[in-house]
C-alpha cells in the first residue's frame, strides 16, 4: 500500500460528514505528496474513541477484501460453540445455532 495510504486515509477522516475527527491543512507549493498535507485531531476528538463501534463514524475503507465502516452492509463479530470469535455480515444467517452476537 506504501506510505501514501497514511495520507489518503487521513484525508479521508478529514473530509467525513459525521464529526470531524482529524482536521487538515493542504501546502499547495509542496511537490511531495507526503508533505502536501498536514493534519491534526480536532478538538474534543478524543470522542472518537468511545464512539469507533458505531459504523457510521468513520468513512468507508477497503481492507483484505472487506469494507470497513460500511454502514450498508456491517461485518459483526460472532462466537462459534466453542467460543472462538469469526466475522461475518450483519443479517446474515450464522454458522450455527449455537452462535450467540458478539
């Protein structure tokens, strides 16, 4: 993914709608794109992390072939009978009736 993740991915917080979480600064004259940005917690950010299990507070993002923070189509935690923890899509039929919502 390289080191320009860091900056999209920041970029990305910094634009979502649901409470502005990083704020950002753009250096037009830079030529590098990992100096182009500057980015700091917005004030009283410190919310977010009571708030990171609600789907809706960050922007979408891809990873090993999941989204996360697809408020759409949520992955949730579950527990199998031996309770050992799998994933899997909110809504969908679990693996089996013993499962319990994690």
């Amino acid at each position: 993914m390289g080191d320009l993740y860091l900056t999209k991915r920041r970029l990305e917080w910094s634009r979502h709608g649901h409470g502005r979480v990083v704020e950002c600064r753009e250096h037009p004259g830079e030529q590098s794109e990992l100096k182009r940005w500057s980015f700091r917690w917005h004030a009283r950010s410190e919310t977010i992390l009571e708030a990171l299990p609600d789907v809706h507070i960050g922007p979408p993002v891809a990873i090993g072939g999941a989204v996360a923070y697809d408020a759409a189509r949520p992955w949730v935690c579950r527990f199998d009978a031996g309770d050992t923890p799998y994933l899997s899509r909110r809504g969908e039929a679990a693996a089996s009736t013993n499962d319990r919502r994690g």
